[in-house]
C-alpha cells in the first residue's frame, strides 16, 4: 500500500523538498475490494491458462497433420532423380550446342555480307 508514496519520495530529484503536502495516511482496502481484485486475478490467471492449453492443442494438431502428410507422402526414388538430372544436363547441353551453332552461322553470314568487319 506504501508503494506508491515511495515512488513519489523517490522520484523527487535532487534538492527538491521532500512531499511534505501530503498527509501519509494509508487506508487499508475493504474485504470486498480486495476479494473483487482476487477473483478478477483468478478469472484472468484461468482464462490465460485456457489460451495457452488452446495453443498448445493447436501446435500438436498441426504437428500431427504434417506428420501425417509426410508419412503419406510417396518415397522418392534416388535413382529416377539422378536419371532426371543426367538427363536435365543433356537438355542444357544441347540447348547451348544449339545456341553455338546458330551464332556461328549467323557470324559467318555477316561474314560474308560485309566482309571482315567486326561489329562491337
């Protein structure tokens, strides 16, 4: 009850007079305030309880059903990616031989419409 005069001493700064209007009486609170001010911490302190139970049944479900959907999910099978793979870099290899081939015959017809002339 003491603690809000206190932080009012404390909180004077330096070679302020001390609060010397007030009259530092402390009045005990009624039975009812106090167990008005009980149950509401009680109600708070459940219904926080509530929230977090509700938040952890939350976070295991979704555990659950991720868990779930990994284990139906089908294996992978190394070798069809690896075979996947090889065969991705024979497509890029082929796609870039190409590209080669169509530059060089279009730098040997430039070649041969205007000579040796170097474009930048």
């Amino acid at each position: 009850m003491a603690k809000p005069y206190m932080d009012r001493l404390l909180k004077r700064g330096e070679g302020e007079p001390a609060d010397q209007e007030s009259n530092w009486l402390i009045t005990p609170l009624s039975e009812e305030v106090v167990a008005q001010a009980q149950a509401a911490k009680k109600g708070a302190d459940e219904t926080l309880a509530k929230r977090k139970a509700e938040k952890r049944a939350k976070k295991k479900a979704d555990k659950a059903v991720a868990d779930k959907a990994a284990a139906d999910k089908p294996p992978v099978d190394k070798a069809a990616v690896d075979k996947a793979a090889v065969d991705k870099a024979a497509v890029d290899k082929a796609a870039a031989d190409k590209a080669a081939v169509s530059k060089a015959v279009v730098d040997k017809a430039v070649a041969r419409k205007f000579g040796n002339i170097k474009f930048p």
